[in-house]
C-alpha cells in the first residue's frame, strides 16, 4: 500500500463514520487497525506508510473529532484533494 492509496482511504473511514456515534467510530478504528495490521503482515508497505499508518491509529479518536476537516464530499474534487493533503500532513507532519 502506498502513503496516496492509504490517506485516500482514511479519507474515505472518516467520510464514513458518524463522528457522534461511539460504535461507528469504533467500526472506523477497528477496520483501520485491520487494515495496518494486513498491511504488515503481507510486508506490503514501506516504511513512511507504515509509520503514517501507526499515527493513524493512535491519533484515530482525534481525526474522528475533526472528520469534518478532512472527509470528501462527491463531485468537489479539487477540496477533497486539498482535504487528503491536510489529512497527509495530520500522519505525515514532515511530508512536502
């Protein structure tokens, strides 16, 4: 998985999710740690993904607190990229 094919798909959990509801949130986090755990048990995954995957995870109730910053709505492509670099910078505080 690369660092684009995972804030892609963090973006799409946080669209997801009911940031008001526990048990969606905790859904969300659930197929997010799934998800970093497949990722290196298949030895799929270079080191900044893993790493960004690892903060993910640990920050996860905090990005659920702020989904609204960073999820993507249909049709506003441009916002929904500017959203993932927002995201990316969130996992990847250092990332250009």
């Amino acid at each position: 998985m690369t660092t684009t094919n995972f804030i892609t798909y963090l973006q799409q959990l946080l669209t997801m999710l009911d940031a008001q509801n526990a048990y969606s949130v905790a859904l969300a986090k659930q197929a997010l740690s799934a998800t970093v755990a497949l990722a290196e048990t298949s030895g799929k995954v270079d080191a900044i993904t893993r790493r960004a995957m690892h903060r993910a995870e640990e920050n996860f109730s905090l990005l659920a607190e702020h989904a609204d910053d960073y999820i993507g709505k249909p049709g506003q492509y441009r916002e929904n990229e500017q959203k993932r670099q927002r995201l990316k910078m969130m996992v990847i505080p250092y990332c250009g």
